[in-house]
C-alpha cells in the first residue's frame, strides 16, 4: 500500500511538549512494557600488560616535590620506559625521540601547571600510557606545540588513565591529545579539556582513526566539531559521553570516516549547528563508510542554541546510518530532526534504516519531531510523543514523528507511531514530487489530542491505538492508495 498525503490538518493549539516528569514517566512506561531499546550487555574488557612486569629501578621516578622535569626526560632519552609513583609539575613538555611506554605505579599526576603541554612526540613514534593523570597541559601555539594540550604524537594509546582540565588553543585541536596516527583509549576519564580548535578532549588528524572502549567524557569543549572527539572515524563501545559542547558534533565528529557507536550513552550534549551528540561527514570520499549505532541510548542532547538553528538534535549524518536496538528520549533540534537529521547538502543524499528502536518526546522546531531523511527503511519501532511545528495549511507537513523530503521512499513495517498533539505523525512537503510512504504492514497509530497512560493505551484492545482514522494519522480523509 501506498500513501501520498494531498492536504494537511488546520493549525490548532498545540500543547507544549512532554515536561521532565512526563518524560520520565513515559521512558520509565516503555521500559516496563520491553519496548524501550539499547540496554545492551558489556563486553569483555580489553586486557594489558601490568606495570610490574616493566618498571624497574632504573626507570621509575618518585616524586619529591621539586622540578623534576629533567630527570624524568633523562629516563625517556634512555631507558623508552618511565614509570612514576606521585605527582610531578613540569616546567616543560617532555619529549620523546623513539617510542614511548609510561606507567603510572602510586597516584601518578602529569601537571602543565597551565603553561605547557606534557608529552610530545613525533607522529611517525608510538606513545602508550597506562594508569596515569594528566592535568592542566596547556598548548598555546607560542610556546612548543599548537595541538594537543596534554599529549602531541602518532600512534597513541590510553589505558586506565585521566585527562582533566588540558586546553589547546591556537592550532588545530586536541584540548587533551592529538595525534596524526591513531588514538585507543580503553577504560579512560576526560572532563573539563578544551580546545579553540576541533577535538575537546581528543584530535585525530591527517587521516587517523579514534577507538574509544569501556570510557567517559564529560563537560569537554572546542570551538569547532567534536566537542569530545574528532577523528577520521570514530568508534565507540560500552562508553559514556555527557555534557559536551562544539559547533558541531556536541560529542563526536567524524570526517571522511565511519562512526560505529555500540551500548553507549549520550545525554545532555550540546552543537550549535549540526548533530548534538554525534556529525558524521562524508568529506571528499565518493563511497563513504556507512555509521551505525547499536544498543546506545540518547537523552536530552541539542542541536541549535539559538532560534533557527540546529539540525539533528542526538545525530546529524551525510553518510548512510543504522541505527538497531537504541533509545531517543528528550533530543531538540532548533529546525529539523528532533533526533536524527540526514544531511540533504550532498550529491547522494544518506539512506537510513532504523530497527528496534525508540523515540520518545523528542522535538523539532520546523520538520520531523524524531527523523529528518530523504529515504528510510524503518520497522519494529516505537515512536511516541515526539513534535514538530504547527502544519501549514496547503504548504507543508512537519511530521510529529518522521518527515520525508526529495524522492526517495520510506519503507514503513511493524512500528507504533503514538502522539498526544492530534497533529500527523508522517510529514512530506507539498512541493516534493514523490511523498510515498509504503506501508508493509502491521505499523500502529494513534494521535490522540489528550495526554494518556502508556501502560493501558498500549495494552488495551479498545484504544484508540488500533482505531485512528487516516485524517487523525495523514491529515486528510481521502489518502491517495496505490
């Protein structure tokens, strides 16, 4: 069955979105009914060598309160190990010349003081750092290096260790570590790094990849993408990212790269343009990689903050996503895509395909309450609650739930679509030449004006959740079928 929607419902009074309380009812409802998604099981954490099996006397270093900036290099120039028991504040960065193992062993702490960065490597060398602090590391652009406030190298790799308070400025990015190889981070704390440039916490550039397992990311910042991380591909497991700012990509940006997010958090992240957790780009590659996201759960991220502006509150993509088994709750778009934005400013405009998945009060300010795309294949899903913009009679209709643009089709299967506004939960543009929706079956609607019990509207035989007219769903009564 195909539906094209020829008129949308007069403008009306629409009550406001679902308030804190509200929303926590209706995510608590969901969980209890099984249908919300994204609590996947932790994986087995990735395994490392101990300090104890390479720290010896010869290269570990006790601090003793004094500038012992010179001494801890003389074990980097000779030894390729250091291994530090205390806290250390360094006058300058420490440098390395061939690859670099550093261990913390008793409450280690590398502090910049706010006046230097920490570790500095060239790009071609391998840096890793296991159970270590790394604080206060400042990169200016005028003194030493302009990117990576505590960590400047290649291939780099981050083991049980903390970044707080790092900041780079002047250069590309990279308020905590920038590398032109790889970044893995496993079972790692960054909060409060900040960066001019891209990458709050972490920058990799030229080409490098971000491998991120087991870690948080909290209150990071940069002026431009990633406020968290920014890399040529990211991937995420089992990790947690929380009140991160940019321009866009509040957490995460990828470029010319794919974004491959599984059983992890993002809540209360922050992009002034384009994806308030998450932007996926295509850069220059004809084919790029498609994102996907399993198992994770966005809440209360924002794209836009100010009025008009801000597409894809929790992810804005030009490359293909998927998305399986993950949660959208209380995500805000200034325009278009309360949840998730496909990126229309490209040659070959991104394909979505949504599975088991839900989406709950999630709110646009023009189009698309949940999803903003141009082609979808979406199914055994639920949508409730989400909103969008008054329809405008004869021009437009914003969709509570979905909005579809350009030409493509939206394959529609086995999803509940359940508003309390009384507005369509489908939308298309007038002007759009093909607004097909296909139906392949046993999708559910409601749009009930009224606010309602989760619990019984969707247990309930009677509920108007298996009664909507096609005016309550379309907004008009004389679909065109086919």
């Amino acid at each position: 069955m195909t539906v094209s929607t020829v008129s949308p419902v007069s403008p009306a009074s629409r009550p406001s979105a679902f308030g804190p309380r509200s929303r926590r009812r209706v995510l608590g409802a969901l969980a209890s009914t099984g249908l919300i998604a994204g609590a996947g099981v932790a994986a087995a954490p990735t395994a490392f060598a101990s300090a104890a099996d390479d720290c010896t006397v010869d290269n570990t270093v006790t601090s003793d309160a004094t500038d012992q900036t010179a001494e801890l290099q003389t074990v980097i120039d000779e030894e390729g190990i250091l291994c530090l028991n205390g806290t250390f504040v360094l006058s300058t960065a420490l440098t390395f010349t061939a690859d670099l193992v550093v261990y913390g062993l008793d409450a280690a702490v590398l502090d910049g003081d706010d006046v230097t960065q920490l570790l500095v490597g060239d790009a071609g060398l391998a840096l890793t750092v296991d159970g270590v602090t790394f604080r206060n590391g400042f990169a200016d652009g005028i003194d030493g290096g302009t990117n990576g406030g505590a960590i400047e190298g290649g291939a780099i790799t981050v083991v049980d260790s903390t970044f707080i308070d790092n900041s780079a400025v002047g250069g590309i990015g990279g308020g905590a570590i920038y590398s032109e190889d790889s970044v893995d981070i496993v079972r790692s704390t960054f909060s409060g790094n900040f960066t001019g440039g891209g990458g709050g916490a972490v920058m990799a550039f030229f080409g490098a990849p971000v491998t991120v397992e087991s870690s948080t990311f909290s209150n990071n910042a940069a002026d431009e993408v990633g406020g968290a991380i920014s890399g040529y591909g990211v991937t995420v497991t089992d990790s947690e990212f929380v009140t991160n700012v940019a321009s866009s990509g509040g957490a995460i940006h990828s470029e010319e790269g794919a974004v491959v997010i599984t059983r992890s958090g993002f809540q209360g992240n922050t992009a002034e343009i384009l994806g308030g957790a998450v932007r996926s780009e295509a850069g220059f590659v004809q084919d790029p990689a498609a994102a996907s996201v399993m198992d994770s759960v966005f809440t209360d991220n924002i794209a836009g903050d100010e009025p008009g502006q801000g597409f894809g509150g929790a992810i804005a993509s030009e490359v293909n996503l998927d998305v399986s088994g993950s949660t959208f709750g209380g995500n805000e778009a200034g325009v278009d895509g309360g949840a998730i934005y496909l990126d229309l400013e490209t040659q070959q405009p991104p394909a979505l395909d949504v599975t088991n998945s839900t989406f709950v009060d999630n709110e646009a300010g023009n189009e698309g309450g949940a999803i903003f795309h141009a082609a979808a294949e979406i199914g055994f899903s639920t949508f409730v609650g989400n909103t969008a913009a008054f329809p405008d009679e004869g021009i437009d209709l914003p969709g509570d739930a979905l909005y579809k643009t350009g030409d493509g089709v939206a394959v529609l299967r086995a999803n509940i679509f359940a508003g309390t506004t009384g507005y369509p939960q489908l939308g298309v543009g007038n002007a759009v030449a093909n607004t097909e929706y296909l139906d392949f079956d046993a999708n559910v609607f409601t749009t009930r004006d009224n606010d309602f019990d989760l619990d019984t509207s969707l247990a309930a035989a009677e509920s108007s959740i298996f009664e909507a007219t096609y005016t309550e769903i379309f907004g008009t009564d004389t679909p065109q079928l086919a």
